[in-house]
C-alpha cells in the first residue's frame, strides 16, 4: 500500500504544480480563463491576488515532494502537507466553489488515509 500512498502523493503535488501554473502564469489566458471561470476584467483585477495563491500551490506540491524523496522519514512530512492541502480544499470549497472539494480536499483525504495506513 505504500507505492500506492506514494502515486497518490506524487499526483497530488503535480496537480498542485498545475495549478500554480494556471494560476501564476495562465491566469488571465484563455486556460486560465476556463478553468476558474474568470472574465478577462475580473482576472486582471486580481491577478496578483491569484499569483500569490499559486505560489502558495507550488509550496504545497513542494512539501509533497520533499515528504516523497524523505523515503520512509518522509511520513511526518507527507501528513502535514496532505493536511494543509486537505484544509485548504474545504475552505476553498466553503470560500470559493464547491468543486475544489472534489479537485483539491478529496484527493487529499485520501492519500492521508493511504499515507497514514501504510
């Protein structure tokens, strides 16, 4: 179960790296556009605001990646970041748009069950 723990990790700070990518540098493009639902006025207006939450993404999938190259004293490090993305998830998903639940608080619940229990 640890491989799997760790696929399901690995996926998690690749997704949070594409996020940091749409929202950092795609932002105010037609991907970017798309993805959060953005006109092309109000992504200009906050496209600081939107550049500052993709770095924070590129800390989390960071914290991901250290926790998987730790290997086995990586676990603490893995359950850490996985709950910070999991908390970030809801609140975005209370804040936000209920489908960052399922995009960002999901996949983070379950790879802390997988991390936890392997």
């Amino acid at each position: 179960m640890s491989l799997i723990a760790n696929i399901v990790v690995g996926f998690i700070a690749i997704l949070h790296v594409y996020i940091l990518v749409l929202e950092m540098f795609l932002w105010e493009k037609p991907a970017g556009l798309r993805a959060f639902g953005q006109t092309r006025e109000s992504a200009a207006a906050s496209k600081v605001l939107a550049a500052n939450q993709g770095l924070y993404n590129g800390f989390l999938a960071a914290g991901l990646f250290w926790g998987l190259l730790a290997g086995t004293n990586g676990h603490d490090v893995k359950i850490f970041f996985l709950a910070c993305v999991l908390v970030a998830g809801v609140y975005g998903a209370a804040t936000a748009s209920r489908k960052i639940l399922f995009i960002q608080a999901v996949p983070a619940l379950i790879g802390l069950l997988l991390v936890q229990f392997s």
